[in-house]
C-alpha cells in the first residue's frame, strides 16, 4: 500500500498539536514571546503539513474498510478545559495559522479522559431529538447526542407518557375548585316519621341520636319516654332516679304513655315497708302522667291514684291478693275511667264473698239489695270494658251488661269448695259482646280436678257455645286426660274454629302408657290392618288407597302395586302420630274446627286435600310454638 511505504516522521505531532489548542501559560512575558516568534513560525508549517498527511492517511483507511467519514470536522464545538458530559458555550475551532507558543512542563494535559467533546457534537442551535422507537442501524444516521449519554431509546414510550399523565392528573385536580359538602336539612323530615322510625329502633341507639341533631332531640325523647317498664329494673336506685325525674321535669312526664313496675319504691314486697317519702315521690310522678293510657302496678293502691288525672285504656294489677277494703277501693275508683278497654288481674287468687263486692254503691243500683241481682251493674260503669282477665269470684260483677269480648277465667276452687260453673257461665253469657274468646285457666297453686275442669268445660259449651270462636285451655294434667274432655264437649260448640291447648307448668309423668291407635275390628276372620295402614286410609292423609290393606289376600297383585305408587312416608315422630288420631276424631265431632295447638306446642292448621271421589278436609303441621306461659298469661 502506498502509505504503508511512506517514511514515518522523526517527530510526531503531539495531540496538542493536531487539535490546535495552545497550552502556552497566560501569563508568559513578551519578551519571551518576541524570542520564540522564529520557532513558531517553524512550528505552524510543520502542523499544517502534518494535517494534511493525516487527512489523506484517513481517507485511504475509509476507502480501504468501507466506513464513510465523517462530512466535516467543522460540525463539533470546541469547548475548552471540558471533558464529555460537560456543557459550554459553542465555539468554532481555531484554525488560524498563527504561531502557539510551546507547551509549558508544569502544566500538563490530563490523560485518559476519553475524547474531547468537541469532536463528537455539532453546533445545530443546541437541539437534541430523542427518538420514541429503537435505534435505526442505518449508518446514514446522524447523531444528535453524545455516545457517553445514557441510551434513552431503549425505555418505552408508555413509561414518559405515564409520568405526565400523573402531573397532569395532579395539576388538574389541584385547577379544579371542587365544591363543599352540602349539609342536608334535617328539619325537612317530618317528626310523625322520626317518632315513628325511632319506635323500631334500640334505645341506647335512640339516646345517641338524640345527640346528633337537635331536631332528633324530641322525637327521640318521645321514643325513649313513652314506654316505661320498669320490670326487669333489679337495682331500686334506678327506679328512684327515674320517678325523681318525672318529678322534676313535667315535660318528660308528659310524654309518657305506657309505665309498668313489679315493686313500689324501695321493696320488692308491698308489706315490707315502703319509704313513705319514695311513696309520695311515686304519687306525684304518676299526677305529672296525664297522658297515660296503660298502668301496671303491682299492687292497687288508691292514695297513689287520687290526684290522677289521665285517663286509661288498660290497668293491669299484679297482685295474688286484695283485702275487702282495697277491694272495695277498687270497684270505687273504677267509675272515674270511663275509658278503660282492658282490665287484667290475672294472679288474683284471693276470695271474696258477694257482700264485699255489692256494698259498693257504684256497682249495685241503690234500690237491689239481694245477692240475685248482684250482677246487676249500672250501664255507665266501664261502658267501654272489652277485655277482662279476672277470677271466678269477679267475673259475675264486672262481666254483665259490658261489651266483653275477650275474657280470661281463673279457675282457683273446685266444685268440693263451692264452685257453681252453671252461675258462672250465665252471668257471663250476659255480657253484651258477645264473648268470642274465651281462656279458662286453671291455677296452679290450688290445684283444680278433673272433674272440676269437665263441668266448667260442659257449662261453657251450653252457654257460650252458640258464639264463641276461639277456646284457650291453660291445663296443668295430663295430656291424655284433656284430650278426652275435649272430644266430649266439642260437639256443643257450634262455631268453634280455634283450639288452643297451653300449659303452663311442665306435665306430670304418665301413670298409664299412651293409648294404642283404634284399630278397626274384623268379623270375616280377616286379621286386622296394621297401624300404619290405619293412618294411610284416614281422611287427614292427601291420597286414597283401595279399600283393602296392602298384601291381604283379598287384596290383587295390580292393586298392591297402584298402591305402592301412592304410599307416602311414615317417618314422622310418634307424638305427631297421636296427635294426627285426635284431630280427625275432633274435626269429626266439631266440623269447624280449622286450627289446633297441642300441649306439645305443635300446630296444625286445616287445608284442602284431594281424596279418591270427593275432596276432604287435611290437617297440616305447620310448625312449634312455645307452651310455657308467663305470670301473666302470655306466651
């Protein structure tokens, strides 16, 4: 090759030299200058040969190895003292030929620090595009930035994009007046619906709304105020906080419309000496009541109820007993409460004699003095009485000439005790509902026979039971014992349809086994049904099979298998199966007879079946309901 063959140079150019950069000191003398200016000029004609011999050397390299070179050398900046990386102002390289003084030998030019960027970047106004897809492998491609930078092609779009979407987001909702809250009106909602919301709700929820709004504060207190039971209240402390309440503000006294108590103030017993000062506090929130219209007090007591001014609709006295006076009290103090609907004494086991009861002028008319004519009451006493709960020896003078429709019986004597269930049952019948339900309780202290409980049971169907619908029995025997009763007196009620058996106590052990189901007597030799056959064909099962049992020998081989189609399941306990005896035995002797509920709690109810021609009455057992009652008589 040509230039392989040319003669190397004794002294080659130093890089100083090639680049043109002068490394004289700055603050070299002149006189040193003047006496340097021949050398110079030597110098700068020896650095112009050698640039050309370098040019022509590199252009026979590219056209040897097919790499085209660079357009120009002019395109890169000199920045001087700067290495790449660094940024300075754009200059154009020196290229006068004027002569640069010698390099000085304390200051070197440092090594190993790459090439200069003034080699490497072009003076374009300074504008670097940074490509958005990979890099093109075009060797036309111009390099607008410096190989040292760190290659920004390689990183997705979706990653820059990304990051000025989060400003903008930022930006715009920092732009964005976003409006305050709008407070809502709570005056806007009717208070009927608030009280009537809070009705529903718990009542320590209640007291904490009544904290949120103040136009929560009196629905809430109607809520919390209007129903008073103080019953299950163990600590007398809060019973006497709470009557020094209704003492002090009469504007919550007056929203209360229901109060009940076991005990008066400071006793659990009403003989077991009560604070006369608690007593007086108990009168005078009872006088600051005057809108209540239900009372529950353990124990009459006319002083409390003297200053009174409501008008109730339902008292409820829990007391076992009443002296001839406070009975007296009673009867008198009745007449002021025009409005009573309920009366309920329903663990009054006391007994009185007629005397003590007709002695009362408000009860008797002024010209009756026989015990005849005791039931004889004035029409304007209690003319709204429609419910009464009361024993056997109140019954016949509060019964009569009141509209009662609903009446609970306490059963307290036997007939060996002077008992008259006939006289019972025709005052009772005099009563201008008529009575349509009826409850006979039987108490369980004095314990009442079954022959008793048979005579009350016939009196009642001869005397009521042309227009009673519904007979509660509250029955402290054995099962099996009423069970009977009842198919005896059935066919005496005529409009019956509801039957409830209820037990208050748990049932005494059986002194016999339950009866066997009624298996039909055969006369043909045939041997008899098993039971299950017997409850296959009763009327209260949904099919009818033939009318021969299955695998008799009367019974043809096709029958047998229809039947096999019809049969239906008889897992079922075996209490439901006696249970299922009795109804259709009952439903038989009383046609109307649509619900029943036994002692066990179970409850059947009456509905449509399909039979095999005709459509008969069924039974369904449609759940259990509790049979343990509370004191007073309810479930």
């Amino acid at each position: 090759m040509s230039f392989l063959g040319r003669r190397k140079r004794k002294t080659p150019p130093q890089e100083s030299d090639l680049l043109g950069i002068s490394t004289a000191h700055p603050n070299s003398s002149n006189a040193s200058l003047r006496s340097k200016t021949s050398m110079s000029k030597g110098i700068g004609e020896r650095l112009d040969a050698s640039q050309s011999n370098l040019r022509r050397r590199l252009s026979s390299f590219a056209s040897l190895t097919g790499i085209r070179p660079k357009s120009s050398f002019e395109a890169g900046p000199v920045r001087h003292g700067k290495a790449i990386g660094f940024t300075a102002s754009p200059s154009k390289p020196s290229r006068s030929r004027s002569p640069s003084p010698s390099l000085s030998l304390t200051i070197r030019p440092p090594s190993g620090l790459g090439r200069r960027e003034s080699v490497c970047v072009q003076d374009e106004g300074w504008t670097q595009e940074f490509p958005r897809g990979r890099a093109s492998k075009s060797v036309d491609l111009e390099h607008r930035i410096s190989l040292s930078l760190p290659n920004l092609s390689i990183i997705p779009p979706d990653i820059e994009l990304l990051r000025w979407e989060v400003v903008s987001q930022s930006d715009a909702e920092s732009e964005i007046d976003v409006p305050p809250p709008r407070s809502f009106d709570f005056s806007r909602i009717p208070a009927d619906l608030l009280r009537f919301v809070f009705s529903y709700a718990d009542r320590s929820d209640i007291a904490s709304l009544s904290r949120v709004c103040s136009h929560f504060l009196q629905p809430a207190r109607t809520a919390l105020y209007s129903d008073l039971d103080l019953r299950g209240v163990e600590d007398s402390s809060r019973m006497d906080k709470c009557l020094s309440v209704m003492v002090s503000n009469r504007d919550l006294a007056s929203l209360v419309r229901t109060f009940a108590c076991r005990a008066f103030p400071d006793t659990a017993n009403y003989g077991g000496g009560v604070s006369s000062f608690m007593m007086v506090t108990f009168a005078i929130a009872l006088t600051n009541m005057h809108q209540l219209h239900t009372l529950t007090l353990p124990h009459f007591a006319a002083h409390l109820l003297h200053h009174t001014t409501f008008r109730l609709k339902t008292l409820t006295v829990l007391s076992e007993s009443l002296t001839e006076d406070e009975m007296t009290q009673l009867v008198s103090w009745l007449p002021t409460q025009p409005t009573l609907v309920s009366l309920s004494l329903p663990n009054l086991i006391s007994h009185y004699s007629p005397s003590s009861i007709t002695n009362s002028p408000t009860l008797i008319p002024p010209d009756t003095t026989d015990d005849t004519t005791a039931s004889a009451i004035v029409p304007h006493t209690l003319p709204n009485l429609s419910t009464l709960h009361a024993p056997t020896s109140l019954v016949p003078f509060l019964a009569p000439g009141r509209p009662v429709q609903t009446l609970s019986l306490s059963i307290h004597t036997t007939l060996y005790d002077g008992l008259k269930p006939s006289a019972i049952m025709q005052s009772i019948a005099k009563s201008s509902g008529p009575i349509k339900h009826l409850t006979i309780c039987a108490s369980i202290k004095n314990k009442i026979d079954a022959r008793t409980f048979e005579r009350v049971l016939m009196s009642t169907g001869a005397e009521l039971g042309s227009y009673l619908e519904q007979l509660d029995i509250e029955w402290i025997l054995e099962d099996e014992v009423l069970y009977k009763l009842v198919l005896a007196v059935l066919p005496r009620f005529k409009k019956l349809h509801t039957l409830r058996l209820l037990r208050r106590s748990p049932p005494p052990p059986p002194r016999s086994p339950p009866p066997p189901f009624p298996l039909p007597s055969s006369s043909d030799g045939t041997p008899p049904p098993s039971p299950s056959w017997v409850l296959l064909t009763s009327k209260i099962y949904a099919h009818s099979p033939n009318s021969s049992p299955p695998g008799s020998p009367l019974t043809p081989m096709s029958a047998r298998s229809r039947f096999t189609t019809k049969r239906i399941s008889l897992d079922i306990p075996l209490s439901r199966a006696h249970e299922r005896t009795h109804l259709a035995a009952w439903k038989k002797n009383c046609p109307s007879l649509k619900i029943v509920s036994f002692l066990s709690g179970a409850e059947w109810k009456i509905g449509a079946g399909v039979g095999s021609a005709v459509d008969v009455p069924l039974f369904t057992h449609v759940g259990t309901s509790p049979t343990t009652l509370s004191p007073g008589g309810k479930i």
